[in-house]
C-alpha cells in the first residue's frame, strides 16, 4: 500500500511546474559541439526528461549568433550568452529556457 502511494504521489509531482531547473543541452555550431546547462522552467515531466534523457540537441546557424574573437586566440571565439540563449529557445519548445550557464569557446577556423 505505502508503493502505491508513493507511485500516485510521484506521478502527482511530475504533472506540476517547476522553476530554476538545470538541464544540459548539446549545441552544435558549424562543427563545433558542446553542452551547456541552461535553466528552465516546465512541467515536471518534461523538465525530467531533459535531465535524465540527456537527448535534447540543437543546431544552431552560425549567422544567429553574436560571436567575438577569444582573447588568447584569433581561431577561437566566444558566443555572447544573450543570442545563444534566444536561438536555443528558439528551437526547444517544450520548456522556456530562462537562463544560460558557462558556454566554451568555439573554433573559428575556416570562417
């Protein structure tokens, strides 16, 4: 009986909205991958499934970001937060993206 409570109560915490939630993404630019944590808020489930799945990727256009070079290195650059954070939420629907963590810097070589 306590199993079945704990299952109808889990299920019950999975349908309601959470905030502030960390979940990893994979980026690609132009041959560069990387993940990056981002805060979200969603429904449990979904924000669960970003967590433990681990199978949200997204491709992004070079031309949709805002990139600067790197300071040690005229090959390497750096994404500014603000347009990686637009055009990730851009693309993954099922939960709003608030915030964006440490992003790497990319390889520029042939651009």
């Amino acid at each position: 009986m306590l199993a079945v409570s704990f299952t109808m109560w889990w299920l019950t915490q999975l349908g309601k909205s959470y905030s502030d939630v960390e979940i990893p993404i994979e980026v690609k630019v132009e041959g560069n991958i990387f993940n990056v944590r981002f805060k979200a808020t969603g429904v449990g489930y979904k924000l669960m499934a970003h967590r433990m799945l681990g199978s949200t990727s997204v491709e992004v256009p070079f031309d949709e970001l805002e990139v600067s070079p790197a300071p040690e290195s005229a090959w390497r650059g750096v994404i500014g937060p603000e347009s990686l954070l637009k055009a990730v939420a851009a693309r993954v629907g099922d939960v709003k993206i608030e915030s964006v963590g440490f992003i790497p810097e990319i390889s520029l070589r042939g651009r």
